[in-house]
C-alpha cells in the first residue's frame, strides 16, 4: 500500500502447468515519506503597518495541513522591519523551507494642532498680547508665525504649524 508509511512484504508463488509450486520467494517494500511539506504566506511577504495599530498577521499554510509555527513578534509601537518566520516539520520528521514575512512600521498620520482658546480674538488698543497658542495631540512643539503689533489697530493673523519626527506636517491652524 503506497499510502501508508512502513514495510509491507510481498510474497511471489507460482505453479507449473503440471502442479509443480516453485520455492516462494518475499519481497520487503518500505514504504518512506521523505518529502518536506510546503509553505504558503496568506497574503503578501512584505507588509506596511501603521504606528500605533493594532497588526493582526495573515499566517501561513502548509500544503499536507500541518500547523505551521510562527516565530517573531511585530512591535507596532517602534518604525522599524519586524520580521515573522513560518516553519512546519511533517510527522515523518521533515522539515519545510522556513518563510519569512516583513513588517514595516511607519508612521504616516499628520499630528492634529489645537487652538488653546478662542480662533479670533479681540484684543485692547495698547495692552500687551500674549498669545494662549496651540498645541499638537502626539506631543510635538507647534511653531507660530506671525506677531500682533498692539500698538496699531488692524487684523493679524497667526499660523501655527508642526511637523511630527516621521515627516508627517499637520494642516496649519491660524488665530485671527
């Protein structure tokens, strides 16, 4: 049987015309299993992540239904490659090509400025204007340009904008 794994003894007879039986003679086929299962990554072998979410891995299969095994961790809280390896043995004992995945962390979310006060603000002829500024929800310091000159009546506007480590600049934010 070529299905199942193990020795299996064959035994050749025959007999003449005239009843005459040969000597029987045995045969022992052992059946072996010496090949190595087969990897598939559900989904793709490199992945963008975003920082700060939530990864959920896609896994892998092995092709005679093993459990393949995953070994790595995604950090999602560091940018960076974070890699994951799938590895499955049969119950033969052989060993599949490991496959790995790549995860990358990246941070492409704007930082979000919020006024601290109101967006238009009156202000007194000749009285000194401190502005309540701004900030931004991830922490970075927020940039103002722009001066109010409370010496001259008139409308000024301030801006106020922030550029996170990653890059990412928010929308500019301005006080009138």
């Amino acid at each position: 049987d070529v299905n199942t794994l193990g020795a299996n003894t064959l035994t050749y007879s025959v007999t003449d015309a005239s009843g005459n039986a040969a000597t029987s003679v045995t045969r022992t086929v052992t059946v072996t299993d010496t090949t190595a299962p087969v990897i598939t990554l559900s989904g793709s072998a490199t992945v963008t992540h975003e920082l700060g979410a939530t990864y959920t891995d896609a896994g892998a299969t092995a092709d005679s239904g093993e459990t393949v095994t995953t070994t790595g961790t995604v950090d999602v809280n560091t940018l960076g490659a974070n890699t994951l390896t799938y590895s499955v043995t049969d119950a033969s004992g052989n060993a599949a090509t490991s496959v790995t995945r790549t995860v990358t962390v990246t941070d492409t979310v704007a930082p979000v400025i919020t006024l601290s006060g109101s967006a238009t603000v009156t202000h007194e002829f000749t009285t000194t204007y401190t502005d309540a500024g701004a900030t931004a929800d991830s922490g970075e310091t927020v940039a103002t340009a722009g001066t109010v000159d409370a010496n001259t009546v008139g409308v000024y506007t301030l801006t106020y904008s922030v550029t996170d480590a990653s890059g990412n600049a928010a929308n500019a934010v301005t006080r009138t």
